[in-house]
C-alpha cells in the first residue's frame, strides 16, 4: 500500500507522476530528451541501461517495466534477460557491455565508476557524449527507483499491464498523455 494517497488506477512511476504533475515536468523532460531524443544509442540499448539500473536496484517496477520496453524495441525477449544475468555473456556488443557496465556500477554508487571502466567503453568505441548519457540515464533511473520504491507504490493487479505500459512508452514516449490517464479505470 503506497505510503501516500495514489491513483489505485495508476501503479508505479504513473501514480507519482500524476499526484504531482508540476515536479513530473522536468523529470518526464529529461527522461524524453536522453531516452528518446537523438542519439548514437538506439531507444532500446537505453532501455537496457534502465533495466540493468534498475535490476540492480532492486525495483521490481521500473525493472519489469523496462524489460518489457526494451524487449518491444530489440523485437525480442532474450536480451533484457540475459544482461540481468551477466552482461558479459549478454548478446550485446563490446561497447553495450562496456557501457551497462558503467550504467550498473553508476546505480550501486557513481564512485564505483573507474578509469578502467571509462577506458574499456572507449576501446569498444563508445564515445564521450554515450558515456555521459550512460551515466546520466543510471543516475535518473537511481532517482526514479528511489521515488517508486521509497513511497511504496503498487504493482499493477494484472502482469499484462507492464506490456500495455511497454507499449505506451515506445510509441508516446516519457511525455504525459494529453488525455491523461482516466481512461485506464476499471
């Protein structure tokens, strides 16, 4: 049972986010910008990045939730699993691995991130601005595990909702829905 009064309608991240829309904004902005604005990595290897954050983290929330987002991207379901498991045997590329690597150690403490770490993803490839967007996507998924977890919002009733909720995310983004979401209500 959430620590604050929720949507029953809306578990997770969607609850927070509608019971305080003005603080949301800047969060579902910059998620936006670094998870589907322009970049080098593709949407779903930034959805691995959340996944494996997340994973780590323990929010089984944002964990199921990216999955899933991550999944519909890459049009299977093997990925997000196996870098769960071990990235170093994950099908991923040397600069994903490097990278989720980065993403894994920023979500345990942004300290554990070494030169050794930063020098690896560039030898796989990985360029300055994929390595700052790696960091800063593990550092606001911290945040976003935190804010679900901390507040102790439900999980949905029904397992199918983290596909209906995959799917909102990779056709309209992080951005709020201009309808709202009364329409989920049973």
């Amino acid at each position: 049972m959430p620590y604050i009064p929720l949507e029953s309608h809306l578990p997770g991240i969607t609850g927070l986010l509608e019971y305080s829309k003005e603080s949301a904004a800047p969060i579902r902005e910059l998620t936006q910008i670094l998870l589907r604005g322009p970049s080098t990595l593709s949407e779903g290897d930034r959805e691995l990045i959340a996944t494996i954050v997340s994973h780590g983290n323990q929010c089984k929330f944002c964990t199921t939730a990216h999955t899933a987002a991550a999944d519909l991207y890459l049009g299977e379901n093997d990925t997000a699993q196996k870098i769960k498991e071990n990235i170093e045997t994950a099908p991923v590329s040397e600069k994903m691995k490097a990278l989720l690597t980065i993403a894994k150690l920023t979500g345990q403490s942004g300290k554990n991130v070494t030169p050794t770490e930063i020098e690896r993803a560039k030898a796989a490839g990985a360029t300055d601005i994929e390595i700052h967007d790696t960091v800063l996507i593990a550092a606001l998924f911290c945040l976003y595990n935190r804010y679900v977890d901390g507040l102790a919002t439900a999980l949905p009733a029904d397992a199918g909702y983290y596909n209906v909720l995959a799917d909102r995310l990779v056709n309209h983004g992080y951005t709020r829905l201009p309808q709202g979401y009364d329409h989920l209500k049973k």
